[in-house]
C-alpha cells in the first residue's frame, strides 16, 4: 500500500450527488461491474448482495472503536468554473396510462383524455445539479497495480452519466485515469465520512463511512470541503 493521487479529466460538466463522491465507492462500483460481467448469477446470490465482493478492497483501512473506513478520500473538484440548474422531463407513456384507465387502474377524472404536457403523468420532472469543472482528485493510501485495474471500468463520474454528463477525457497514453505517488495522501484522504473526528473541521451528521453509501447510515464525522 502507498500513498497515491487519482485524477480524472473531465470531457463537460458532471453532476454531483448531493454528498460528493467517495473514491471506495467509485471502486466498489467498479468492482461490482466487472463482477456482473464475469460471475454467474448464481454465484451472486438470488438477490444479488454484493457485501462479499466490496468487503476487500485495495485500500489501506482505519479502524477505531467507533467503526472503521477506507483510507481513500472523497473526489475533489479542480479548476471549478461554477454551476447550473438543468430541468429534465421525459414524454407521457400514453399506452401504458391508456391500459390503466382501462383496467381502473388508474382514475381519468374529467373524462379519459390524458395529458401528454403536464400533470403527474409525467414519467419524469425535476431539475438537477451541473458541475463545470475540469479535473476531479482523490486521494488514498491503496494498491497502485489492484487499482489502475479497476480503474478500466470507470468511464463516468457522478450522477445520470447516461446523458453524457461527467463524462472523462484520456491522458497522453489513452488511459481515462492518472495514478501518481502523492505523499499528501497519508493526510488528505481524511477528506471523507470517518466513524472519528479525523480533521478539526469535520462535523457531525449521518452517513455511512464505507460503500454502499447509500445504506447502514448512521452517526459519523463529515469533511467540510466537498
């Protein structure tokens, strides 16, 4: 293990979750993918559980009373260049509206005629987040070889990357990644969800400290810098 620095170059804008991005669970993401690829279902399990596969990464671990964390540190925006709202909506599925009135499913009040512009049978309406950036860090103490593996699976960053946004852009030798040796690291992957106060400026909220983020959530210590 060594500390390291990851950065990616960004082709557009991305948009970013509203926690920010820890670079385990980038990894774990894409440990899963290659996973999904090469395993059976079977040997994933009826409901798909990947705690078995995310449970060993290539990253250093802090442990304490409290709990435990990765040693790998939140993406960090470079050269921010400010932000937008987007709205996004999607068309009205009418057949399937249509055979739901039919099948009272669904009330048409005021007749059956469905509206196709607005109202709730909208499939989507809601505005979002966009970053213009062109860099995004991260930090950690980890496996260099383990990790530039992994890394291959990573062509987006952040949120709704079907539509193009947070898209990466190649280095000189075509990779969409950079790995450095970066002695910064041993302290500025502390820039994350920690079960301890590991910075003066951490304050306290809830959270998980290790992927996936978006369950187990409880009491931690959060970075101010996003």
């Amino acid at each position: 293990m060594e500390p390291l620095r990851i950065e990616f170059k960004l082709v557009g804008p991305w948009s970013p979750p509203a926690y920010g991005v820890h670079f385990d669970g980038l990894i774990a993401h894409a440990v899963v993918r290659d996973a999904l690829r090469t395993a059976s279902v079977s040997a994933l399990g009826e409901e798909r559980q990947y705690d078995h596969l995310i449970c060993d990464l290539p990253f250093e671990k802090y442990e304490s009373k409290a709990g435990w964390c990765w040693k790998a540190s939140k993406l960090q925006v470079i050269g921010f260049h400010g932000q937008q709202r987007r709205y996004l909506t999607a068309k009205t599925p009418v057949n399937d509206m249509a055979r739901a009135i039919g099948d009272g499913i669904v009330e048409a009040k005021g007749g059956s005629i469905i509206d196709t512009v607005r109202g709730i049978g909208k499939n989507a309406a809601l505005y979002y987040t966009l970053e213009h950036a062109e860099e995004l860090h991260a930090w950690c103490i980890g496996d260099k070889e383990a990790l530039e593996s992994l890394l291959l699976e990573i062509d987006g960053i952040g949120v709704k990357t079907r539509l193009g946004h947070g898209a990466l852009a190649p280095f000189e030798d075509g990779r969409l990644f950079r790995v450095v040796a970066d002695e910064s690291a041993t302290t500025r992957w502390k820039n994350r969800n920690a079960p301890d106060k590991l910075e003066d400026t951490m304050y306290p909220g809830i959270g998980s400290t290790h992927s996936p983020y978006w369950t187990n959530k409880s009491y931690c210590w959060m970075p101010c810098q996003a």
